[in-house]
C-alpha cells in the first residue's frame, strides 16, 4: 500500500512533480512492483489526478472516502476488506525504495521475537549534522534489541558526551505492520506528542504498540523538499 496525498504541507503537489518523465508516485510505485515482492501494490489516495496518473502507468490506485491526517489512517480504510496478515506502507514520496530495503522488513516477522512485534520500520545512520539538525529527517532511538523508544524531527539523543560513540538514526517512512494493529491504530485518537511532531509512529508508541526497527546501511533519498526532487533527477539522469 502506498498512500499518497496532494497536498504535502512541505511540498505541496509533489507526488504529481515530475522526476525523470513521470510522476513521483508513479516512479514509486514503480519501483515497489520491481521488489517482486507482493502479489498486489495499490496507491491509496483522495486525488483524482494522482489515481489517473497510476491508472495511465498500469497500476492500481484506491480512492479513499473518508478524510485522514495521516497515511497509516489511509491505508487502513483500504485493507479493512482484504484478507491479508501483513500490510507494508512504502511512502509515495519513497522512489528509490528497493528489495534490499523491503525484505529485511518482512523477515523480523518470522524471527524469535516476531510474537512481540506490532509493526517494523527501517532506519540508517546519519553522519552529517546538517541532516541530522534538519525537522524534515525524522530520529529514531531504539532499546538494546531495536524496539523504537521514541521518534523525533529534532536531534535525538543529545548528545552531551561525544566519548559515547552514540550514532544518531534517520526513520525511513517505510513499514510493515500486523493488519489488526493497523487496524487498531485507526481507531485509536491522536495524541498530543504525534500532533506536536507530525511523526504517526509516536501514536503507536503511546498506546503500548512495539515497533522493531530494521538496521539498513542505506541512506535513501525522499522527496521532502523541491531540492530533494532535484538531486533525485540528477540520479536518474547518472544512471
């Protein structure tokens, strides 16, 4: 599932920008077919304009019916119906996601402590404090076996010892969760933190939902900003 909404706060209209000849959602959904992963990938948006571009491209879109504030909401209302175990969430603003950084996500659900786990999200180290000072790169700090602690667009942790050797962690907005605890965010009220941060996994974490963290090496590129869009052109023009 790949929700995906016109009107981004930060960037409004980017999913419809045009990155290489075709639209970011459309190269997004591109490239999440190309995992060869799923049977099924769906787009799941409220706009027309964005539902027509995937259907021009081959794809599957849904239209949502009700009004979301964010994508897990979205995507929610779009897997009540469906007889699934496990849903993955790839962000439409996400064109560069792969299978290397899908199938370690999908593998945490048949390790040992798989019985613990609500849902799995990625997340790689940051080095540059530019990007690790910036509120578009959400942090992540994790427990010693990788559950989320808590998610922040702010630097976290603070680092006050710089002997700590601490590594600050970028969340990538891709996820893979248990259908019933999708199922059991939709109905659970936003809290005054996720409101605060604009960051949804604060919600599950609040409500006492674990969410295992999946180490990637792999600093992806998301489309945040228009000068995001510009170095994501300039990589498909090098390749």
């Amino acid at each position: 599932m790949i929700p995906a909404r016109y009107a981004a706060s930060r960037f409004p209209g980017k999913m419809m920008a045009d990155l290489a000849g075709k639209p970011v959602i459309v190269r997004t959904y591109e490239s999440t077919v190309a995992t060869g992963l799923f049977d099924q990938v769906y787009v799941v948006t409220d706009n027309e304009e964005i539902a027509q571009a995937i259907n021009n491209y081959g794809g599957k879109a849904i239209m949502s019916v009700n009004e979301h504030e964010c994508g897990s909401d979205r995507i929610a209302e779009a897997v009540q119906p469906l007889d699934v175990d496990i849903v993955v969430n790839v962000q439409g603003d996400e064109p560069f996601t792969t299978k290397e950084d899908l199938s370690p996500l999908l593998d945490v659900f048949y390790e040992t402590d798989a019985d613990k786990i609500d849902l799995a999200s990625v997340m790689m180290p940051m080095s540059s404090q530019t990007d690790i000072e910036d509120p578009n790169n959400v942090k992540v700090i994790v427990d010693t076996k990788d559950f989320a602690l808590y998610f922040s667009r702010s630097p976290i942790p603070f680092i006050r010892d710089i002997a700590s050797e601490t590594v600050t962690h970028k969340h990538k907005g891709i996820y893979a969760f248990r259908k019933k605890a999708l199922l059991d965010f939709a109905e659970m009220q936003m809290t005054p933190l996720e409101r605060a941060e604009k960051v949804e996994c604060i919600r599950f974490l609040e409500y006492g939902k674990k969410i295992k963290m999946v180490r990637s090496p792999r600093l992806a590129i998301g489309i945040d900003t228009p000068e995001d869009l510009i170095k994501a052109n300039k990589i498909y023009k090098n390749n």
